[in-house]
C-alpha cells in the first residue's frame, strides 16, 4: 500500500441496526419515546430509528450526539465536564453546528480506533445516557 493512501475502519451496518434495536428496547423498558442513531467514523448516518411518539426535535439532537461523539471520540458527558474546567473551551464550541455536549452520545470505538457513535434523544440527560450505554452492550454479547 502507498504512503497517500489509508485504511478507515467503519461500524458495518449489521452493527449499527442491532445498537439501534437495543436502543429501543431499553427506550421501550423505561417507557420513553426516543431516537437513536448511529453514525459511522465521519458522523455519516449509518442507522436511525425515530420511536412511536418521540418529538420530531429529538431527530437532529440524537443526529448530533452522534457526530460530537464520534468526531471527539468520547462520550458527549464526559466532554461537557472536563471542559466545564475552562468554560473558554466550551464558549468556542458554541459556534461549531453540530456539537451537543450533552448526555447522550457515545463513541463505537475498537482499541483506540473510532469506528462511529451512537446518539439518543427523547428522556432526560441521564435516560439517554442509559439507553446508549445499554445499546452499545451488544459490543461486549460479540466480543
């Protein structure tokens, strides 16, 4: 293989539809109507389910949960605390479309390789964090 050319790693969309699932059913167990998405490593829409009764805004929020997780490679959560530190940081971002950081984006990682992230609207902070962590469980059923 050349030097001006590389290999990416990407989520198949196998994966992206069984994160998706469980994402729902565990929406479903805490009886709120969510959204949840998954993204490859570019933030590109790989799989998307928007349940019965959620809001139409809980589209795009869980569309950018997902491409701020995976194009910082980490969960939206733990951004927003570590930069709370220096709110300079956390000013600067608020001019960049896209970026929510706030609870509910989680990075699909392999190693230190990002292959995409999942994105939950729909309940509040910590039940979409809950129903992106519990989807993303279906990493470790493969491993």
């Amino acid at each position: 293989m050349s030097d001006d050319t590389f290999i990416k790693l990407s989520v198949s969309l196998d994966l992206a539809e069984q994160i998706v699932r469980a994402g729902i059913d565990k929406a479903s167990s805490l009886s709120v109507a969510s959204t949840i998405v998954v993204v490859d490593e570019s933030g590109i829409i790989k799989s998307m389910a928007r349940m019965d009764g959620a809001a139409m805004i809980t589209v795009q929020v869980a569309q950018d949960k997902a491409y701020t997780a995976a194009g910082l490679g980490m969960a939206t959560e733990s951004f927003v605390s570590m930069n709370l530190k220096d709110e300079r940081w956390l000013m600067s971002l608020w001019g960049v479309e896209r970026v929510a950081p706030i609870s509910g984006g989680l990075p699909i990682t392999r190693g230190d390789r990002v292959l995409g992230a999942v994105g939950v609207s729909g309940g509040t902070f910590e039940m979409d964090a809950e129903v992106a962590a519990v989807a993303l469980s279906v990493l470790e059923e493969q491993a």
